[in-house]
C-alpha cells in the first residue's frame, strides 16, 4: 500500500504522527511544507495526505486546491487548531475528506487516516466522493466535538438536496444551522423561509403554509401565496414540527411526496422547487407512539438527522460563547463593551444552562444594561438568572434527581394508544408496543451517542450483540 504523507511545519506534530504510524505499521512520508509536496507528487502518488491549514512558507488549503485539481480522488485530511465553522466550510469547500482538530487524540487521528485510506482504495477502484461548499460567513461558533460534528455534517450536506431533520432542546441554535445548510448549498441564492407552527394561529396555519385563494373565506379578500411558494428555488425550515396538527400533516405529506399541492380554496394544483428542512425540541418517535404524529411524515422528514447538542454538553464553548454575546450586545446598544472576569468565566462554565445558547445570550444582554462596571465580577451577577441557570432542564431543580421524577406524559399517552389499539380489536397489541417502545428507546440511545453502538449498550444495560440484533430487527441505520 502507498505510504501517508504528512505536511506540517511542527516538527513536534510531524514526530508524534510518525511515531504513531509506525507503530501501526503504516508507511509514512514528511513535509514541512506545502512546495516540496507538490514536487513530490510530479513523482509518485500517497494513499492519503493529512496536512496542516496554516504554515509559514505556504497555505494547506492552496495545497489542498492544487491536489483536488490534479489528483482529485486523493484524499487529504485537513489539520487546523482554529475550529470553527470557517475552517470547516473551507476544508470542506476544497474537497477535504475529513478535518482534525488540534490538539487532536492520536488514536482518534490514527483511526480517521485509516478511513481516508480506505476511502484511497475505493476511490481507485473507480468510486468518487465528491465534496462541495461555499463560503460565506461564521454563523455558528463552537470548538466543542460535538459542535465539530455538527460542522462536518454541514460541510457534507452542502450539495445536497435530501431532507434535514434538525433536533435539540430549545435554545441550541436549530435554526442557525438551517440558516448554514442552505447559504453553503446550491440553493443558497434562492429563499430562505421559516415557517413556526407555533408563531401562527391554529385555524391560519393551512394558509399561512399553502396560501390562499381570494374568497376561499372570509377575510380572505386577495390571493395569497404561502411559505411553500414563497420558498421556490429555495428552502423551507419547518419550525418545531412536532406541534403541527394531524390534519395539517396529511396534506404536509401530501406536498413532500408527489411535489404538489392546493392553495385554500384552490382547485389548480401548485408545484414549487423546494428543500425541506424541518426541527423539533420533540422527540418525534414518542409522539408517533402517542398518536400525536404521523409516522409516514416521520420518515419522509427523517432523511438525514443532526442533533444540535445541548449547551451543558459543550461547557467549553461558554466563555467564547459569551466573550461574543458581550460583544454583539454592546454593539447593538452602541456602548463600551464589558469585560468578563475570570472568577465570572468559571462560575457560568459551572451552568446548566436549561435555555441553552439563547439563555446564555440573554444572562450577557443583562449584564451589559445592568452593570455598573466595565470589569463585571461573581457579585454581578443576578441571583434569580444564576438559579434558573443552574437548574436541569428534566427536573427543574438545581440538582439532577433519579429516572422516577421525570415527566410522566409518555406513560398516559402509552395507555391511550394501547386502549384504543384494544378497542379497535387490534391483534397483538403487546408486541407492536413493545416494538414501538424498543426502537424509541433505541434510537434515543444512538441520538444521545452519535450512532455508537458500544456507548449506547453500555448506557442502556445491555449487550453488544444484543442492541446489534435488535437494530437488524426494528430496521433502525444507525
């Protein structure tokens, strides 16, 4: 097999990567910079290149477009220790296999240039990954793993057209990433629509969604045109999917599955270009057991998932988080920004955060309006805000309490279905729930872990094999 070359003026990253290789027995080939790469390559050909972005005698991005114009199936693996959204966006633009982050786990490193190997090998064997992205701005900041999760999967979307279903509690920045999925996509000069079920009343959604025809009711005194086609060309972010009404939803999946559909009052049927992105705070799984949701829409929605991690998951992102939200909010009222103290920095690293981003935005727009000093201080900060900061969002108390205190509704929505599945004289009623129940739990398990079925057994209390046989037998891809 061809060697791994690796590019990075650090002699010290180079050492540690050699070390590693040659323990797994990899072979390996080093750079300091991007020249003497593009020498070689006139020469001979790597398995794989994993290279830094930024060196002083040249760019690992320039490098990475000169390699994906001459050997476009080479896989390279981008280094970078700025990790944000941009860094993402632009490794991904040039056709990156993949990025690491530093300071990188070596295993962790070793196993992502084993995968570009084998993405080599398939790739000469006559299969090709194409990857595509277009820069514009960092709208979301996040040097958590998580939040590189959520980078890369923005970055692999990017010329896609499927279905996204974005979730994650309220507050985590759902919408932000519809926002980033559509201006990195080919539709990123189209619209860009949001539609909240919760922001319109109940008897305006049907129009406000589809439109309507001038007399279709009363009040109805001109034709409207509804988020669908307004979003022509573009994309449409459905907001909190979950609340949607039953009768909505069947002509919701009317719409997704055959691209059509009638304004109110409408008898011409309606055609519009549009990309479905839809988010919930719900666990939509339970709502289907519970009756609340249908389950066909759940799978026409639930092309490709991106979980957006909760704030208390990602602690290390809540000082940069709030170094900008001090900015941005002493921008907008056109005042001095204020500083953060360090005592201040590690006590709201410390939160819980129940109301994620959006409440951590809200706790720097007060301390902005409210303190006195340009330096604020632990004393600064309001007392009713810290505790509703430091509650659990299941529990609501400042402590995380046992499994018996969380909500109950699962259970009384449980006992209608299975009432009224016995009441229709439904055959086998224990072993649909039961395969309900299982793959909710299941799939819940794969959310929570990012699809690792190790992390999820274990979290779950059963074996290995076991949640493998099960996810064959309830058809669940992980």
């Amino acid at each position: 097999m061809k060697p791994v070359w690796i590019v990075d003026d650090d002699q010290s990253i180079r050492w540690v990567l050699e070390k590693a290789l040659t323990r797994e027995n990899i072979a390996h080939k080093s750079f300091s910079n991007p020249n003497d790469v593009l020498s070689a390559l006139e020469k001979e050909l790597p398995q794989v290149i994993i290279s830094d972005i930024r060196m002083p005698r040249g760019n690992g991005l320039d490098l990475l477009q000169n390699i994906k114009e001459t050997h476009p199936l080479l896989p390279v693996i981008i280094m970078t220790a700025y990790s944000d959204l941009d860094s993402a966006v632009s490794s991904f633009q040039g056709g990156a296999f993949d990025y690491l982050t530093k300071p990188f786990d070596i295993d962790k490193a070793i196993e992502l240039i084993r995968r570009g190997m084998e993405q080599g090998e398939r790739n000469q064997s006559g299969n090709k990954e194409v990857n595509g992205w277009r820069q514009d701005a960092t709208e979301i900041i996040g040097q958590a793993p998580a939040m590189q999760e959520v980078f890369r999967a923005i970055g692999r979307l990017a010329q896609s057209h499927s279905t996204v279903l974005i979730t994650g509690e309220s507050g985590t920045g759902k919408e932000l990433v519809a926002q980033a999925l559509h201006r990195h996509s080919p539709r990123a000069k189209g619209p860009f629509m949001a539609f909240s079920t919760t922001a319109v009343p109940k008897d305006l959604l049907e129009s406000e969604l589809f439109g309507h025809e001038r007399g279709a009711f009363p009040g109805a005194l001109t034709l409207r045109r509804g988020r669908f086609e307004q979003a022509d060309g573009g994309t449409l972010l459905l907001d909190e999917i979950g609340d949607i009404p039953l009768d909505l939803q069947t002509r919701l999946l009317r719409a997704l599955t055959d691209g059509h559909f009638y304004r109110v009052g409408g008898q011409d049927p309606i055609k519009a270009n549009v990309r479905i992105i839809a988010s919930t705070h719900q666990n939509l799984e339970a709502r289907v057991a519970a009756g609340a949701f249908r389950e066909d829409l759940l799978h026409r929605l639930n092309v490709i998932r991106l979980r957006m991690p909760p704030l208390r998951e990602r602690a290390e992102d809540i000082p940069v988080l709030a170094h900008y939200f001090m900015l941005s909010c002493a921008k907008a009222l056109s005042v001095a920004p204020k500083k953060l103290s360090d005592e201040v920095l590690k006590e709201i690293t410390a939160m819980l955060f129940p109301g994620n981003v959006r409440q951590l935005e809200n706790l720097c727009h007060w301390l902005t309006v409210m303190t006195p000093s340009n330096l604020i201080s632990a004393s600064d900060l309001p007392a009713d805000i810290v505790a509703q900061a430091n509650e659990h969002p299941l529990t609501g108390s400042s402590e995380i309490t046992s499994s018996s205190s969380l909500p109950t509704d699962w259970e009384s929505g449980l006992s209608r279905v299975a009432s009224q599945m016995l009441q229709d004289g439904v055959v086998s009623v224990y072993d649909a729930l039961s395969s309900k129940f299982e793959k909710v739990v299941l799939q819940a398990a794969l959310d929570v872990t990012r699809g690792r079925r190790v992390e999820a057994a274990q979290r779950l209390g059963i074996g290995r094999n076991t949640i493998t046989r099960k996810l064959q037998e309830l058809g669940i891809n992980d």
